[in-house]
C-alpha cells in the first residue's frame, strides 16, 4: 500500500467523528426526553387538555410543543444526525480502502483498467466473429444455414471472460487489517532499519 498512515489516520478520524456526531445526536434526544417529564407534558396534555393516553394522539402534540420549545435543538439533533449518516458512508468506503490495501487514486485506476480490458476483449471477439463470417462467406461447398439456426447461434462477444483485477498489495483481510492498525512505519524493525541507513 503506498499511504498507510493516511489512510489509517482518516479511518480513525472518520470514525471518531461518527462516533461524536451519534453521541451529539443520541444526547440532545436524552436532554430532550428529561425535558418532556420534567415539564410533564404527558400529564398536561391527558388531563387538562383531554387527549388520550395513547402514542398515536399524543406525538402529534408533543412534536408540536418540541418544535416550538426546542426548535434549535430538534435542528442540531437532525442535522448531527444526517452528518453522521455522511461519515458512515464515509467509514465504510476508507475501511474498504484499508481492508483491501488500495488508495482512492488506485480505484479509479482499476475502474479505466477494467474498462480498457473489457472493450479490448470485445475488440478481439469482435475480430474473431469477422472472421468467422468471412470464413463462412468464403467457403462454397457447404450447405447454407438456416435462418432460425443463425437467429439462435451464440454470439461470440458473448464468450468474453471475466475481467480480474490483481492487486499486488492485497495479502487478505487478516493481514490488510494488520497493516492498517500497525503500519509498518511504526514497527520497531523499521525504526530499526531506519536509524541503521540514516
């Protein structure tokens, strides 16, 4: 892997910052929720006001009396909460990165490699199927082929392979996550092998 510290660094900033944002959100709903019995909206609103005791037409008159109590707070628990939506995204295509040893420049090189290999697979079917019909053109003896017959016959850009990408730096997940909890760069044998050559 040719960055492991910055990757590593932004895996553990991604998830930091996840892990604050769902604290953020998770602690202003508590506050919230104290709020609500501190005041005894519930109470309030069975009793003197004659709404039933049940969540369906209680919620309405609680999101109401939250929205205009606490509209500041209901904006920063739904915005921290979409923020840390973000950051999950975010979390889960860095550790992909780290769990499959490849930096965000290299995947965007496999997807115009894999490209560049499937259309010179299809160049080359493409060149086997004009020769194939020359062939067929070309010889006079046999029999023509019927319509329904040819209609049915597998093309031959059909019978393209699979395309495979060969990461070199790859070593399996066991040994990628490794990698990334201890990167090499921190190991003793490399301190090591650094003082030794500087």
């Amino acid at each position: 892997m040719a960055y492991p510290c910055v990757q590593h660094s932004s895996v553990l900033d991604l998830s930091w910052h996840f892990l604050l944002c769902i604290y953020g959100t998770i602690a202003i709903g508590l506050v919230l929720a104290g709020r609500l019995k501190e005041l005894q909206i519930v109470h309030v609103l069975t009793v003197y006001y004659g709404v039933d005791n049940s969540l369906r037409s209680l919620a309405p008159y609680v999101v109401q009396w939250l929205l205009d109590a606490h509209n500041t707070q209901i904006l920063l628990m739904v915005f921290m909460g979409v923020v840390s939506l973000l950051l999950a995204g975010f979390f889960a295509y860095h550790a992909n990165l780290c769990l499959t040893n490849t930096t965000t420049n290299e995947t965007f090189k496999w997807q115009d490699y894999i490209s560049w290999q499937k259309k010179l697979i299809e160049a080359r079917a493409s060149t086997a199927a004009l020769k194939a019909n020359i062939a067929g053109m070309t010889t006079e003896g046999k029999p023509r082929e019927g319509k329904c017959k040819s209609f049915f016959r597998q093309s031959l850009l059909q019978d393209t392979e699979a395309i495979v990408k060969k990461n070199v730096y790859d070593k399996g997940f066991f040994h990628n996550l490794y990698e990334v909890v201890f990167p090499v760069s921190t190991r003793a044998s490399f301190l090591h092998t650094k003082s030794k050559s500087g």
